[in-house]
C-alpha cells in the first residue's frame, strides 16, 4: 500500500509540474525591439550593456549583412551591441543545426523543445 502511496504522490507531483510549465509557457512576453529602436536607444545614451540585457530578455535575434551592421555602426550603436547583435544570430544558428542534426534521432525533429529564438527580419 505504501508502494502504491507513493506512485501517487509521484504522479501527482508531475501533474502539478506539467500544469506550472503549461502556465509559464502560456504567458505573453513584450516583443523585441527594432533595429531603429536599438538605434534610438544608442543615441539617447543609453548604456550598451542594458541595451543587450534587453535584446537578451526578448531573445531577438537580427539576420543581417555587413552593410547593415556597418550603417548601425555609423548611426552610433556600440560595438559591444553590434557584436551582441551578430554572436547572438550566430549562436541561433548554431544552436539550430546542433538540435537538427545532432539529435534528431532522440528528439525527432522535436519542434517544441527548445526556446526557438525571436528573428526580427531588419528593414
């Protein structure tokens, strides 16, 4: 009887942890900001580290080309969010090819299990 006690407790336990995780996936996070927005923030003086904290809090990630980077560069947006902006692109793909191919026969192409990254396509 104690075997089966605990068999529930176990299951109940994970039925309560399944439904935290189900709540805390459900919650509405703030969008990331634009490229414009990064630039507004660069010339408003804003310090570069809490421009990265927080493109690192909205996970963005910006695909761009040297050119872009350079015109970033021109506008005044630090060096240290340029290349924030570039690792943490890098790092998605990265990050992408590794779940792709690396475990793909564990997680069959799992689409759900990772913190896919938020891709804002520069204008």
């Amino acid at each position: 009887m104690l075997l089966g006690a605990s068999l529930f407790d176990r299951i109940a336990a994970g039925l309560v942890c399944a439904a935290l995780l189900a709540g805390c996936a459900g919650m509405q996070r703030r969008p990331p900001p634009t490229l414009e927005q990064v630039v507004e923030m660069s010339q408003a003086g804003k310090p570069a580290e809490a421009i990265i904290r927080e493109l690192q809090d909205t996970r963005a990630v910006y695909p761009m080309t040297g050119s872009q980077i350079a015109r970033l560069h021109e506008q005044g947006v630090p060096d240290a969010v340029l290349d924030y902006l570039q690792n943490a692109y890098i790092e998605s793909i990265r990050w992408d090819a590794r779940l792709r191919y690396e475990n793909s026969i564990l997680w069959l192409d799992c689409f759900f299990c990772y913190h896919h990254p938020v891709i804002v396509v520069p204008r």
